[in-house]
C-alpha cells in the first residue's frame, strides 16, 4: 500500500498537540509521521516524547517559523503522497484510507482533496463546511470568484503526490500565512491534476489565536500571490481574466487602500468624483474590476440625485 508522509509544524500547542497526533496516527493506513517543533516550552516536548515510538521523526528546536518548519519536515518525507497538519487541526476517522483509494483510481492525479469541516477549541463541530472546485489555474488564480467566495482549499483536506513536489519546489519561506496557496497555484501552474473526494477527511480549528485569524494580512499576501502569476505573461489565463484580475488587484490594493475616492462621510461630491477620476487615469486596470464599476456607478447616481 502506497506510503503518506505528513508533517505537523507545531510551537507551544500543547492543548491540541496530542489530539492532532492521534487523529493522524489511528488512521488505519501506514502513514509517516514527522513533526517540527519550534522550541516549544509549554509541555509539548513532553508529549512528543511519549509518541517517539510512533513518529518517524521529530525535533523541537528553534526554527525560522512555520514554512521552514514544513521544508524541514518535508526534507525528510519519503511518501508516495505528502501532506501537512498544523498541530491544532484534526484529520477525520477514515481519511487517510479515502486518499489512497482516490490514488489508486487516479494514478495521474497530483493534487488530492476532500471536503474539510470546521470545529471549536473543545473540537465542537461548526457550521462552515469546506468543499473546493478548483482545478486549473484560471480557478486559482481568480480570488474574487472563488477563493473569497468559499470555493477554496482548505488547507488540512489537501495532499499531493511526491512527483509534483519534486516538480516544484519547497514552500516558499517567505510566505507567512498563504504558503499553502502559493505551493497549490506553483502546482495547478505546473499541470498538476486535482482528484475531488467527496467526504469529509479533516477538521479546521477556528480559534482566537491562531494566525489564520489575521484575515486582512492573509488577504493582502493573497493577492499578492496572484498578481504575481498574472503580470506572467507565460500564465495560461484568458486576457479577458487576466484584465479583470489586475482591475480587481488595482481595487483593494491601490484604490481603496487610497481612501476609495475619499467616501467618508463629509466628502464633498465633486472631490469624490475627482478622486476616482484621477484614480482611472492612473489605473485604467480599473474600469475591468466589478466592484469599481458598482462602486463608480454609486458615486454617479449620487451626484446625478443630488
């Protein structure tokens, strides 16, 4: 039976440590186990050493953050199929046993994905469930339409084959918070094929301190992932997507990161339309984003109702 390795990056999560390891270690295929801790002084080294029997490696020194410690590990997997599992998140009963057998009818696909559920502290399960339909880089890449409308990966229900890692690269250290979407676009980018598994195989914990908490940093490394990819001329999109992504970019990036032509409250009209006049002949990128048209649209009606 083919072999998954999965890294689990972890630093002072004790509280979570040991449930995340035994949702990885009582799935009922081999796995290969290595976890990368960062020097954590609240009791997970002590846990760690009672599951030394059963990881293929682990270590707990200090490191460079969570990306270097997903290299590290990785440095070391030796799996057919790899994934990794922050120390708070969970995989489901069966999971590991649905991957292989998504491998097994579809040898040729690189990346593989279920369905991935939220819960609480206390591992309560909540409301928000996970399920992608993403599969080629116009999918990816295109934020707007997919990936903040809830069609995204979700990072604990995503693997992918040893091929496609050797194909691309480590992750990308110096991404903070999106070197799993940095790792998927470089993957779908490079002809991986997404196989969809139509369960639930993880668990995302949403809690107040964890980094993915930080949603407006997250959404700013975000796009600046996929403009990088659309300003590539080699990036196999439409020109019709690539214009609307760059006005998009424009949009949250320069224009309402700029005051949004001055729309707060005791703007006058004329410097309103002013600013956004001035802001279409700097980026003309705009008139392709929706949200600048609908936003340009409401300033007019005002200025033609007042």
């Amino acid at each position: 039976m083919v072999c998954i390795s999965i890294i689990i990056p972890s630093f002072n999560q004790a509280q979570f440590l040991e449930r995340t390891l035994s949702s990885v270690l009582d799935q009922a295929v081999p796995v290969e186990v290595i976890v990368v801790d960062g020097g954590s002084t609240d009791g997970s080294v002590d846990i760690l050493g009672r599951y030394r029997h059963r990881l293929a490696y682990w270590v707990s020194e200090p490191d460079r953050g969570q990306t270097h410690a997903i290299n590290k590990g990785m440095a070391r997997a030796t799996g057919e199929i790899r994934a990794y599992l922050n120390s708070d998140d969970l995989l489901l009963p069966g999971a590991l046993e649905a991957v292989v057998e998504a491998h097994a009818a579809d040898p040729d696909a690189d990346i593989l994905h279920g369905r991935c559920i939220t819960i609480d502290e206390n591992d309560v399960p909540l409301t928000k469930r996970y399920f992608s339909d993403i599969e080629t880089p116009a999918d990816i890449l295109d934020l707007w339409g997919v990936w903040f409308a809830g069609r995204n990966f979700v990072q604990p229900e995503v693997f992918w084959t040893r091929r496609i890692a050797e194909r691309i690269g480590p992750f990308d250290e110096s991404r903070h918070y999106v070197m799993d979407y940095d790792y998927w676009c470089r993957a779908i980018l490079a002809g991986a094929k997404v196989h969809h598994i139509d369960r639930d195989i993880a668990a995302f914990r949403l809690w107040d301190q964890q980094k993915s908490t930080a949603a407006q940093k997250a959404a700013d490394e975000l796009r600046d992932v996929m403009i990088r990819h659309v300003e590539d001329p080699r990036t196999p999109i439409s020109a019709a997507l690539r214009r609307r992504l760059r006005g998009n970019w424009a949009f949250d990036e320069v224009y309402a990161k700029r005051g949004g032509a001055l729309q707060q409250d005791g703007t006058s009209a004329i410097r309103r339309r002013t600013g956004m006049a001035r802001a279409v002949l700097s980026r003309p990128e705009l008139l392709y984003s929706p949200a600048f048209r609908r936003h340009a649209g409401k300033i007019v009606r005002n200025w033609l109702g007042a």
